[in-house]
C-alpha cells in the first residue's frame, strides 16, 4: 500500500477497535439485564451500519457481509422490539452478538498481521439466519426493509431542498464516500434520500458521481440546514451547493459549477462566504444550526496521533532536558556572577518543566480500555466453568502512560483468569456454607499514589493453602532452608515461580505453570512490582505497583567513590546519618539499623561494586532508606549530590550477556556534565546484594 492508503487502514483500524470495545460494553451490560433497550438496538444497529460501510470501503467482504446481516438482524429487532422476542431466545442472541466481535476481533488482527481474511462465512451466516427464522422470519422483513430506505422517495426531487456534493479529484471510491456521507446524515437523524441511490453495493456509480455530483433530498429547509454543518466536517469533500429550483432534475441536468466559485469548507465550522451559491435558509442562526456546530466542534477538539510520533516527541524532549542542563551546569561558567543568564536559566527549567509535562501527558491514557475487556474474560469463563461471578471494577479513569498500559493487559487477564479458575469456590453450596454470596466477586481497582499506581485485583474466594504451596515448592525443588523458617509472604512469593503451578490437572485456563511468572516479569519490564496477600477461607489479593511513565523521573543524585548513581525519588523514604554503635551486626556479619521500631539491613553499594572509595566509616557516610513493594531496606553511600529530573536511557542490549540486569542496575542517564550516572533498581539490588551477585 501507498502512505495514503496505509493512513486510511490505520483510521479503520481505529475505528473498528474502537467500536468493538463499545459493542463490548453494550453487551455485557445488557446480558446482565438479560435484554437490549431500545437505546442499546439502535446503538448496536448504527456501529453495524459504520462498519458495514467502513469494511465495503477498505474492499473487506466477509467483514461487510457478517456487518450487514447483524445490522438486519437489528434492524428486525428494532422494528418488533425485544418484546417480541421469546425470552428463552435472549440467551442464544446474546451467544450470536458474541460470536459476531469474536469473529470481527479475529478479522482485524489478520488485516494487522497482513494475514489473508475469512473466506468461509457460510456457517455463521447460517446461523445468523437460523435465528432470524426463529424470529418469525425477520430475514425476509429486513431483506425488504434494507432497499426500502435507499430508494429515492417519488416526490423528493420537487421539495426543492436538495444538495449537490462534489467529492475531491482523484480522492478514488466515491460511491463507498457517498455512502459513508449518507451515514453521517443518518447518524445525525436526517436520513436523507439520495441519487445515485445504489452507491453502497454498485462499484459503476462511482464514475457517475464523478461526472454529475452527488445529489442528496432532504425533506425541510431545516434538515438541509443541519446537513450542511454535517457535510463541512465531512472529509474529501471539494464543494458543495444548494439546488434551490423546485423543478431540479436528476444529477443528468445538475451541472456542477466550477469549483473555484463555490464553497470549498471541510473544517471550517465559520458561515459560508457570500459568493457561495447557498439557499438563503442556510444563513439563519436556529437552533439546529448551533446544535451541529457544537457537535462540529466537539469532533474537532479530538485526534489521533501514532504513538511512533509521541515516542519521538518524548524524545526529542528528554534531549531539551539533557541539553538544558548541560547548559545550565557548564563548567565555563561555574564561579561566574551571572545575574541574567541565572535568571533566564530559571525561566527556561520552569518552560522545560511544562514542556515535559505536557509531552508526558498526551502520552497519558485511562486504564478503563483494560479494565473493560476483563469483563468479557469473566463472562466467558462464567459460562464455561459454571461459576457464578462478577466482576467490579473501580478507579478505571486512573491514567497511565499508553506504553504501561499495553504492558498491563497480560498480567492483569492471566490473574483474573486464575481467580475465575481456582481463585473463587467450585460449589455454590462451598460459598453459601462459609456464609459468602452464592455469587463471587472479583474487584478490579487502581488508584493514584504520587509517582505510581497501584492496582489490585482481588477475589472473594478461597484463598490460597500455604501448606500445599510449601509442598508443591518441596516437590519442585525450590526449598533453600527448613520449611519452619519460611513466612507466609515467602511462601505466596513461591506462585511466582516459573513452572509453578498448584493445579492438579492441566484445563483450558491454567494448571501448565504459565501464568503468574509472565505477570512478575511483564509487570518488573516495566519497572514495576508484583506482590501477593492471600487469607484462607477469604480470598486474595494481587497488587502490581506501577510507574506512571518510564522516560523522564525525578531522581536523586548520589556518589560512591568516583561512581555517580540515581535512585528514583519515589524509592526512597528518608536519608539520614548513623553512629558505629547504633549499626546492629547479625551472625553473618550483616548490618542492619533500627527505624521506627523496625530493623532494616544495610547495603554497602562500594562493596556490592566493588568500588574504590575513602567512605567506607558508617559515620563518615549517609545511610538512604529505600523501598520497592514489600521490600525495605538501607544503601550506605558516600554523599547526596541532589535532586534531579533525568532521562531514563536503556543499557546496550549486549550487556544482557553480563546479567547486569540482576545486578541492580536497570538502566543509565546523561547528567549535565555529560557524565553518565547508572541508575538503580531497588528490588533487584537487593537480591544481587543477597546472592551475592556483585560487578567487577
């Protein structure tokens, strides 16, 4: 494909994405009610119709047929009302509608995959018309009804509204833009008749449209007033006019006029210019008209960017923030008395601040789109389990950045599935002899909490048997001291074991060991951590603490001998002095320190490093509290150096070959010196300090 048309399968992609979700949601809210409003069947007919449309355009055949089916299927619907429907045929439409965005989910990853399309529908459309039969022959009503409302009406040619479209030169498709321009009208509630009036189904009126324009018929003045508001946000739209004539014939004698004197608006939501050949009722100020500039407006304040584009922008932007600084931090003008270059350094940080700020948050995107598909996982497996369940969910407007959230959906599906499998009972009567509801519940939250977020995702179940943990870690080898010494946390901490897995039996959703290790490392790729709480008889609880965004963070600036390290600012609790006689020395000659009532152990980073350096007196240092998840602990360092903001740089994908990963260091940044500074990941120093993983 040409850059044109790529950006046009992209659009659709995007669009049909996003319509699916919707459709989505609209399902599984009203298989809960076990019935569609009358809001729902027209909302459900009009995304059919969109993708009816937007699949004929892109030449999508299976995808345009399944579409047009459902959307006479609804079109039935919507004339009968569910009413008419026998109550024990809502559970079959609801398996249908189902099976139908499983079918178009399946299409649209094989167009994102180039991969060819469907080319057997036969038995699906079977069954789609099977159940209109069991409607009582709603097929034939919708198969009439269709033409009904594409036929051109005998008398709309002599009402005298009609508007006369030209498409752009060269644009391709114009019967398929017709078409969709009709849409737009119908969706805005104007449902117009049109000449050609075949543009959806013949490829040959496209050449007539190029010819002799596109005529629509409106049945009011104030119809044709709304459709112009319509047809100037409209794309690939060269010019259009008013045929005030009342005789006004078929396109044949409705010459176009030439193009530079009529309107060429395709944004601009402003009146026409005078020279425009408009009908005087266009000009008026009603309500419709400020109705349609307001939606005209609205559709305008809104657009899709590639994400290729923002990571460049996020870029180009810790770039200015480097450069900023090594700029403002230039050892030429260290000492110097420089009144107005400081002033204009301060002004530039505070517009470098907002910059990244922005950048950062049009990278920002709620977390609902996840959220929302875990309600379909829950559904499906209600069904196929024959568990009784629901899911809640909570905070789902919390935003993330976009990268984070792609990273999420994984871990978030594979713990709700474990839930739904072995989290929550097998029996009713279980649930209903330990006092709970006969239906379980499965809480999806997230929530704010300054530089990360939090989300949980907690069951209502049985919650986990440390004692058959304990004896499948036995049974797996994963023991390294006596059972009696491990805690209830360390033992959970064992379900995150790759190849671990507490069923007894393989089935469709677990039991393979694959699982909860994909959360732990998809979760900790991007910086973040995974714990688990679990009480028997009540349920538990999976909490991921996440980032809010991985290009730019707040560090503080530390140093160890000739080595200059940054921890993120939300790792740390405190920094703080000590005396030789308040470090506690354990049998293994480990240090730890007394805070608040807790002991901590100490991480002397110059010798995890093995690092060449004159602090190596407790007192002569400063000790920096830090935590991640679960985990606390102390880092013993030579001075602080700082706060900064940084830019997070990844490390050379080669190093991967030195484990320097799992030795606490989880990637690098440019100072405004243009020296590097190696920045910490606090869980897994922590580890490498453990075992003893040091670099040489």
């Amino acid at each position: 494909m040409d850059n044109g048309n790529d950006n046009i399968l992209e659009m659709y992609l995007y669009e049909t994405n996003t319509l699916l979700e919707q459709l989505d949601g609209i399902l599984l809210n009203s298989e809960q009610a076990n019935t569609f409003t009358e809001d729902d069947v027209n909302e459900i007919f009009r995304i059919m119709h969109t993708l009816k449309g937007s699949s004929a355009m892109m030449e999508f055949q299976a995808l345009t047929t399944i579409a047009h089916r459902i959307e006479d299927l609804f079109f039935v619907i919507r004339e009968h009302s569910m009413d008419a429907i026998p109550e024990d045929l809502h559970h079959e439409l609801f398996n249908l509608m189902f099976l139908s965005t499983d079918f178009f989910r399946s299409e649209v990853k094989k167009i994102e995959n180039s991969e060819p399309l469907s080319d057997d529908i036969d038995t699906f459309l079977s069954d789609i018309n099977s159940f209109m039969q069991k409607i009582n022959g709603g097929g034939n009503a919708a198969a009439q009804a269709a033409p009904a409302k594409a036929a051109p009406a005998a008398s709309a040619s002599s009402t005298g509204h009609i508007l006369h479209v030209f498409f752009d030169e060269g644009c391709g498709m114009e019967n398929l833009r017709a078409f969709m321009l009709v849409t737009s009208l119908s969706e805005a509630g104007l449902d117009p008749t049109y000449e050609p009036s075949d543009v959806d189904s013949n490829p040959d009126s496209a050449s007539i449209i190029v010819d002799k324009g596109f005529l629509l018929h409106f049945t009011s003045s104030e119809a044709l007033q709304a459709a112009i508001e319509v047809v100037k946000g409209a794309s690939n739209i060269q010019t259009y006019e008013v045929l005030a004539d009342t005789d006004a014939e078929a396109p044949e004698s409705a010459a176009p006029a030439p193009a530079p004197a009529l309107n060429t608006v395709k944004e601009d939501p402003v009146p026409a210019p005078a020279d425009t050949p408009v009908h005087p009722a266009v000009s008026g100020g009603t309500p419709t008209n400020a109705g349609a500039n307001r939606t005209a407006a609205s559709k305008q304040s809104l657009i899709s960017v590639n994400l290729s584009k923002l990571d460049s922008l996020m870029a180009i932007v810790g770039e200015i923030v480097i450069t900023e600084s090594m700029v403002t931090s230039s050892p030429d003008i260290r000492g110097l008395k420089l009144d107005n270059f400081t002033k204009s350094a301060r002004q530039l940080r505070k517009l470098t601040d907002e910059l990244q700020d922005i950048s950062m948050s049009i990278r920002m995107v709620p977390v609902s789109g996840t959220f929302q598909k875990m309600k379909r996982i829950v559904r499906d497996m209600s069904q196929k389990l024959g568990k009784k369940a629901r899911l809640v969910i909570e905070g789902e407007d919390t935003e993330v950045d976009k990268s984070i959230v792609d990273s999420i959906g994984d871990p978030i599906m594979h713990i709700v599935r474990n839930s739904m499998d072995h989290g929550l009972e097998e029996n009713v009567e279980d649930r209903i002899a330990a006092g709970k509801d006969p239906q379980g519940t499965i809480t999806l939250s997230a929530a704010h909490t300054g530089s990360e977020v939090i989300i949980t995702i907690q069951d209502d179940g049985q919650g986990v048997n440390p004692e058959g943990v304990l004896a499948k870690a036995r049974k797996n080898g994963l023991l390294t001291k006596p059972e009696s010494e491990y805690t209830h946390k360390e033992i959970l901490a064992f379900l995150m074991a790759p190849g671990f897995s507490t069923n007894k039996e393989v089935t469709e959703y677990s039991g393979r060991g694959v699982g909860m290790d994909v959360v732990k490392a998809n979760v900790e790729s991007v910086g973040g951590t995974v714990s688990i709480s679990s009480e028997i008889g009540k349920g538990m609880c999976v909490t991921l603490k996440i980032p809010l965004t991985l290009a730019i963070v707040d560090g503080m600036e530390l140093s160890v001998g000739k080595s200059i390290f940054t921890i993120p600012i939300h790792n740390i609790r405190q920094s703080f002095k000590v005396s030789e006689g308040e470090v506690i020395h354990d049998a293994n000659h480990g240090e730890m320190i007394n805070r608040m009532g807790s002991f901590y152990p100490i991480v002397r980073i110059h010798d995890l490093y093995q690092i060449d350096t004159e602090i190596t007196n407790i007192e002569d240092g400063i000790l920096v509290w830090v935590d991640s998840g679960e985990l606390s602990y102390c880092l013993f360092v030579d001075e602080l150096l700082g706060e900064q903001q940084v830019v997070v740089k990844p490390l050379p994908s080669y190093l991967n070959n030195f484990n320097i990963k799992n030795s606490g260091i989880t990637g690098c940044t440019i100072m405004g010196d243009g020296n590097i500074s190696i920045i910490l990941d606090v869980a897994n120093l922590y580890m490498a300090a453990q075992n003893g993983n040091m670099l040489h």
